[in-house]
C-alpha cells in the first residue's frame, strides 16, 4: 500500500485533495486509499472494512450510496446533467432551500464550502463597504482562500495586506469582539463563526455536566437567549454582516439549521457538507437586502460578481440534494442523529469508565456530530494518545479520528464500534503510563494548520 502513497504524493500535492485527507492525519496502519462505501461502511484498496466514522469529512449524513439519492442524482445525470440557461432541478432546489431555512430568502448553489464562505465575506464588504473581517478564534476551518487561511499558522503565498484584514475574536467573549470593533471602527464588515464545535454557546445549558458536556437536542430550544444571539445583536447595533456557518451543523441539527432550532436570524449564512448526502452542493444563503447585491435585475445599480461558475449548479448535485430533504423528512435523518451520536457517546463513556480511563478518553459535545478528546497524565490533549487510539480503533474495523455518526450506523456497526474500543483502550492505558513507543507504529498524527511538514 506505500507504493498507493507514493503514487498519490507523485501526481498530487498533498496526496489528496482535502489536506484533512493526508497521510499525515491518520496513523500508519490507516488504509491509503478507499474504493467503496455503503450505509455506514466504508472498503479500502488493500481489502479492509471499515465502519467509517469520518464520513467523508462528515459530509454523508444519511449513509455511503443510498440508493434514492443516487437514483435522483443518476435522472438528473440522464437529463444532461447540466443546461445553457438555469435547469429545472436549480429553481426546485433554490425554492426547496428558501422554504426549508427561515431566514433565509435567497440562497446561490456552489461546489464548495469554500467557496460559499468566501463568496459571503464579499457580499458582506460589498453590504458594508467596510473590508475587515471578525473570524471566531476557536473554530477551525471556514475556507481555503486567503482571506481565512491568512489567519492560520500556513501564511505562506499570501499578502501581508490580505492577512491583515483578518482578525481574530474568542468565542463565549463577547468582550473580545467588542475590543475588536473598538480598535477598528467602522471598519469590521462582518463576524463569521459557526454556531458550535466542540464548546457550546454559552447560555445553553444542559442536561449533561462534567468536563465536556454532551449537548442533546432536549437541550436547544428557541427560547434560550445564548452567546449567537448577544453576537446576533451586537452586530446589528454595530452595522456588522452576521454570517453564520453551517456548513457541518446545517443538515445534522435539523433541516432548518442550527439557526432554526436556536431561533437565530443571521444576516447571511453557509451551508454544504451533508445537505446531499456527500454530492458536492454548498450554498451561500441569506437575507434579500444582503443577497441583492449579486442580482441583475435592478437597472443602474452597482453590480457585485457574486459566485459565477460552470458547474455551480451541477444538476446531479442538485437532485441529490432535493432528495436528501425529502428522505430526510421521511425518516427524521437529524432527530435520528441526535439520538444515534447520544448512543454512540454513552459507549465510548461506558467503555472508557470500565477502564479506568474517563479522565482520559472524553465524549461529548453537539450529539449529532459529537467529538472525542485523548488526554495525557496532566489532563493535556495528546496527539500521540489519540494516534494511537486511532491506529487501534483502524486495526479493529474502525475508520476512526472523528465521532461522525451516520443514520444507517447499524447494530452490527455498534457491535464492532464496542469490540475495537475494548481492544484499543488497554493500549491507550498502557501508553498512558509507559509512552507510546514500542506501540505506536510510525509517526503520530500531525495538525493540518502547521508551518511546516
Ligand atoms: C465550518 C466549515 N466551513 C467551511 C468549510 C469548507 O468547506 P469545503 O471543504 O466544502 O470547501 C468547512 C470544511 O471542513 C467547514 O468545516
């Protein structure tokens, strides 16, 4: 399989295309290359199953080739796949969209979320006539343009001009936003952050407690006045574009967004990832007052390019997405989410607790997507713990790194879910108080955002 890794490093940068993908983020027993997936499984060019709990970068939500999807996607396909004027499929699935997600009155397709967060930051200096961006410190990723990737450690091949213009404010501070339009006034166009990662919004509080509380969907309703809504506020007083992030919590909280379910009204937001079920749609959506600025209808008026691409509106993607909803609704996929992440979280606890390790191994966050932490002796997150947690979880079955639950994560999945933790937590525990070599096997997983290889 080396001679799979070297093949991939000799055509493509990086190795893949997602640098989340890379052989330097997994462990060196993970498969280099995979073939299939189905439901919640997923095949590896060397002959390995796997149960997938990546998910493709937790882009499928629903499960690996369900078969309505990718029957919608195929009709599309036969109906020439793309058009030269607007389809059919694009009005369906804008008008799907608008109805699905309250705020939002307009909404344009793209391939990438990248390029939808992107295309949001424009509209907002466009609204604003203002260029500074406030990005929230704590989440991790919002586009590969320079704009974002300019605030990260990879600063290289990007103007000082460009870097600039990003700033950085903590989440759960609202103070720290507030320094930031201080210090620059009238000149923040707008403050993009997601609505959760592995730290939720103050002001909600759940049911759970300890160290890294698992948030249910119990626990959100739209009467809690939380953190988004101090900063939905904050912004409006201030003449700041709130642009909300869904891209990982759109299409897993509920259909309607983490802005439903939290009773939020960004001025603009994002969506992508699960929206069709692995199908490459994101979109960037939001008020008209906002969005307006890219229409043409409007004689005179300054025009702003707003997202303009050839396969934007792909209409296999498309199909794939209306069906998404559709089988969504059907099946309640998000309530099911919620509750399959809770089952999934309660495992790893019980399973940590039996040994001895719930100081170490730690589950908990947004249910639907929930996250797991590896710590060292004095409590720190250690990538050489959760390395080799991973590469046990991958020797038993298990394509592990993130806790990305599918809805067609089966029993039998669980069942090799339970049996790989019993086999990789003895390990965890004996690296916990030995080191891991001599059980780590090559080197240990690496961040995304260093400088340096
Ligand atoms: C919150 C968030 N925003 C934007 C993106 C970018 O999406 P894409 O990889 O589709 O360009 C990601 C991808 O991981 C993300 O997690």
């Amino acid at each position: 399989m080396a001679e799979m890794r070297d093949r991939l490093l000799r055509v493509i940068p990086g190795g893949a295309h997602t640098y989340s993908r890379g052989f330097d983020v997994y462990p060196s027993n993970a498969p280099d290359v995979m073939v299939r997936g189905k439901g919640c499984r997923a095949w590896s060019a060397d002959d390995r199953e796997f149960v997938d709990l990546a998910m493709a970068l937790a882009s499928v939500g629903i499960g690996y080739a369900e078969e309505a999807i990718d029957e919608a996607a195929i009709a599309q396909i036969r109906n020439g796949n793309t058009a030269s004027r607007p389809s059919l499929v694009e009005l369906q699935a804008a008008e799907r969209f608008v109805d699905l997600v309250g705020p939002v009155d307009m909404v344009k397709f793209t391939k990438n979320g990248s390029t939808a967060v992107t295309a949001a930051i424009k509209l907002a200096r466009a609204h604003t006539g203002r260029i500074k961006v406030a990005r929230c410190r704590q989440h991790p990723f919002f586009s590969y343009d320079d704009w974002f990737i300019g605030s990260t450690a990879l600063k290289k091949g990007i103007p000082d001009a460009v870097i600039e213009n990003t700033l950085m404010f903590d989440f759960n501070d609202l103070d720290s936003l507030a320094a930031l339009v201080e210090s620059n006034p009238d000149e923040i166009a707008c403050v993009v952050m997601e609505p959760m990662t592995v730290l939720s919004p103050a002001g909600l509080p759940t049911a759970d407690s300890g160290p890294f509380p698992l948030v249910c969907r119990g626990d959100i309703g739209p009467g809690k006045r939380t953190f988004l809504h101090d900063v939905q506020a904050f912004c409006q007083a201030h003449g700041i574009v709130f642009v909300l992030d869904e891209m990982l919590t759109g299409f897993r909280w509920d259909l309607g967004g983490a802005q439903g379910m939290l009773g939020l009204e960004p001025d603009i937001s994002t969506f992508g990832k699960a929206m069709a079920n692995g199908f490459s749609v994101a979109c960037v959506a939001g008020k008209r007052e906002v969005m307006e600025h890219g229409s043409i209808e409007f004689s005179g008026r300054e025009r702003v390019f707003l997202l303009s691409t050839t396969h934007g509106a792909e209409m296999c993607g498309l199909g794939a997405f209306l069906e998404t909803v559709d089988f969504s609704i059907e099946h309640d996929v998000t309530g099911a989410l919620w509750s399959i992440g809770e089952r999934l979280v309660k495992l790893v606890r019980s399973k940590a607790a039996a040994h001895g390790l719930d100081q170490h191994v730690l589950a908990g966050g947004q249910a639907c997507r929930p996250g797991i932490m590896v710590l060292d002796r004095e409590g720190r997150p250690c990538d050489q713990l959760r390395s080799l947690m991973m590469q046990e979880m991958i020797a038993h079955g298990v394509l592990f790194g993130a806790l990305n639950p599918c809805y067609r994560l089966d029993e039998e999945a669980f069942e090799v879910i339970s049996t790989a933790l019993d086999h990789a937590l003895p390990v965890i525990d004996q690296g916990l108080a030995n080191g891991v070599d001599g059980l780590l096997q090559g080197e240990p997983v690496k961040p995304v955002f260093r400088q340096y290889n």
